[in-house]
C-alpha cells in the first residue's frame, strides 16, 4: 500500500510545487520591473542636470510611469524646453528660446533596456524674448536612441507632415512645409573614443520653404549624407563651445552626397567644409546641376528687371548689389537710346541663362546635360562662380 501511496504523494507535491514557483517568479518580476522604474527617474535626473549644465534645460509639469510587467512607459505632461548660449548671437544673459509641447512618451522594453524611442504630440510653440515665435504641427514625430545609459551609438528623429508657422503679430504665417523629415546619426566604424566621428543623414520628402528664396517655395526632395569630425567627446555641451573644440581640433563636415531635386532642377554636391578662427564655414563643394535656366527664371529676374529693382529683393538675391545703380544703369540705356532700357530688362532673363551655363564645365546628370562647378564658402560668403550669394553667420 505504501508504495501505491508515494508515487501520489511526489505528484501532490508537484502540484502545489509549481504555483509557489510561479508566485515567487511572479513576485522577483514585479520587484524587478518596480527597481528599474526607480532607476528611471534616477537616470533622467541626471540627464537633465547634464543638459542644464550645457544651456538645455528641460521640465515637466507632470511625469509618470507605467508600462507593466514587459515595458517601462514614461510620460510626461506639460514639457518645455529652454535653451540658453546655444547660437553665436546669444549670451547668458538673454531670454533663452523656449519650447513648449503638450506631451511626450518614452518607452523602453525590459528585454532592450539600451533601446529608447519617444513620440511628441503637437503642437508646440517656440517663443523668444518671452514672445511666440514659431508654432510647430505635425500628424507624427518619433525619435529613438541605442546604447544607452551610456554614449548613445545611434539616434534617429522623424516627421511626418510637418508644418512651421511664423507668428506676425495673432497670425501664423506658414513658413516651412514637408511630407517628411527624417535625421539620423550613428557613430562611424572607424571612430574610437578619444576621436570620436559622427555619419548624419537627413532626408525631406514634399519640402517647401517661404520668405526665403524664391527657389525653395515650390516642393523639393533632398537626400543629404555627410560625416563630422573633431569631438573630444559627445558630452553634453553648449553648441559654441562644441563648434570651437571643432575648429580647434582641425575637424570637417564631408558632405559625401548630397541630392536635392526641384522638377527638372536636380543637383548633385560633394565637398569639405571646415570652420575659421572666427566661426565662419569654409572650404569648397563640387556640384552638378541640371536645369540651371529653370532655377534663373524661377527666381523670377526677368520680372523683376521689367518692374524695377527693389533693394530688398536684391539683397535675397545678389547681396552687396545696389538697386540704384541697376535702375540707374537701365535708365540711362533708355534715355541714350529710347526703349534700349527696356528691350534690356526684357532680355535679361535671356542672359542671365547664357552667363550661368558658362559657369564651370559641361556635365551629364541623370542623362540631361548639366554644368560642373565649384560652390565655395570664403569665410562665411558663399560663391557661385564669381557671384557672392549669401553670407552665413558665424557657429560661434
């Protein structure tokens, strides 16, 4: 009988074996799951006190955390952001540029804790010098960082349906338009701590930009690529400072492929580009394009010479030209020779066409013919061919 008896007794004990190891597995996953929600807060303090300390402070009105048993879940409410000494222009003493947005989810899975990815809910509306500046849109926006909690390896932003409006007094006035925007950037293979190289890549898809320049108000795409080295180290730090360490070290910015397509207007750029002792870009990019006649008379030069020439427009368009003396120099033609001055605004546009394709070399681009030449950036003015056409403020 005994021996009947013990076979039903180990598997009795079996039975109540299991749902005790079940509870206690159950109980060491909660504790666990509960410790590491701890250790969140713990970790995003810390990151905020580093990014304070470069001039990036960021707050939230209201932070909590969920997510269980397999997810940590961190949602803030009411988030702003504050930048201070983040441009060449501004100093600790000024309003800081501000950033406001109705809430943000961070979200990391148990079984990839080095794995974070966020999604922003608009809107969110900049302000500076304590007014709105800019009110930012958007269906979706999500980023993602690996290798945390140490140096990220790589992090990833994207949006879809993006819009940026520039505020004139109570109105939005749009100002940038895209389909969508994505910007990634990873550590590259040959990079080592103590040199460390970044591989960027920004894309835009349905792009459109107002107020600008006329040739970014129809709808481009661009596909970007470009490595940048010269860090010390990836820690927190205020962009001026990070731009002179930059400088200082000898480090470039390789651009080594950038697309930009407009309708038939296509351009290709490969190039180098470093920073002076005064902030300023400089060094040489070498593009293709096709179309260049398409891009002179979508800037719309031959209407404007029909008009007349404001100084405002020359200013976007040919910085350092005087509009009196365009004017001047039109209405003399026609006071020597009645309607020579017009017949010469009339055909401007014509060449115009004819002085930008004897820029550079002929070229094939896409199967179209197409011109190569050198874009240079001569402290901070950028060259096309012998024409200056813009002044980029100095990094720092």
């Amino acid at each position: 009988m005994s021996d009947i008896l013990q076979p039903r007794r180990r598997r009795l004990g079996l039975l109540f074996f299991m749902p005790a190891v079940v509870v206690v597995i159950s109980l060491a996953w909660t504790g666990f799951w509960f410790y590491a929600a701890s250790r969140v807060d713990e970790n995003v303090d810390l990151w905020r006190a580093r990014e304070a300390a470069a001039g990036r402070s960021y707050d939230c009105a209201n932070r909590s955390i969920a997510g269980f048993p397999f997810r940590l879940e961190v949602r803030c409410d009411g988030v702003s952001v504050s930048l201070q000494s983040q441009t060449a222009t501004q100093s600790v003493t000024q309003i800081p540029v501000t950033a406001k947005l109705s809430e943000m989810l961070v979200v990391a899975q148990i079984y990839t804790p080095g794995l974070l990815i966020a999604e922003f809910k608009a809107p969110a509306i900049i302000s500076r010098q304590g007014q709105p500046w800019m009110a930012m849109g958007w269906t979706t926006a999500r980023s993602s960082i690996t290798g945390l909690p140490g140096t990220p390896d790589s992090a990833d932003l994207a949006f879809d349906d993006l819009t940026l409006d520039r505020f004139a007094g109570s109105v939005q006035a749009p100002t940038v338009r895209a389909k969508r925007i994505v910007l990634n950037g990873r550590i590259a293979a040959n990079a080592t701590p103590e040199k460390p190289v970044i591989e960027t890549a920004l894309r835009i898809t349905g792009g459109t930009v107002s107020d600008v320049h006329p040739l970014l108000a129809a709808p481009f795409d661009a596909d970007i690529r470009a490595t940048v080295s010269g860090f010390h180290d990836l820690s927190p730090k205020p962009w001026p400072q990070r731009f002179r360490e930059i400088q200082a070290a000898g480090g470039r910015l390789e651009i080594t492929q950038s697309r930009v397509q407009q309708g038939d207007i296509v351009s290709l750029a490969t190039g180098s580009l470093g920073l002076t002792a005064a902030g300023n870009l400089d060094g040489e990019l070498q593009m293709t394009v096709t179309g260049l006649d398409k891009a002179v008379n979508a800037l719309g030069i031959d209407k404007l010479l029909e008009l007349g020439v404001s100084q405002e427009a020359l200013d976007r368009l040919a910085p350092g030209v005087r509009a009196k003396d365009v004017n001047n120099i039109l209405g003399a033609l026609d006071r020597a020779i009645p309607g020579l001055g017009n017949f010469a605004r009339k055909n401007a546009g014509a060449g115009l066409v004819a002085g930008v394709n004897a820029i550079g070399t002929a070229a094939t681009l896409d199967g179209k013919p197409a011109r190569a030449f050198p874009l240079k950036f001569v402290d901070g003015a950028v060259f096309f061919g012998p024409l200056k056409v813009a002044q980029i403020p100095p990094l720092f």
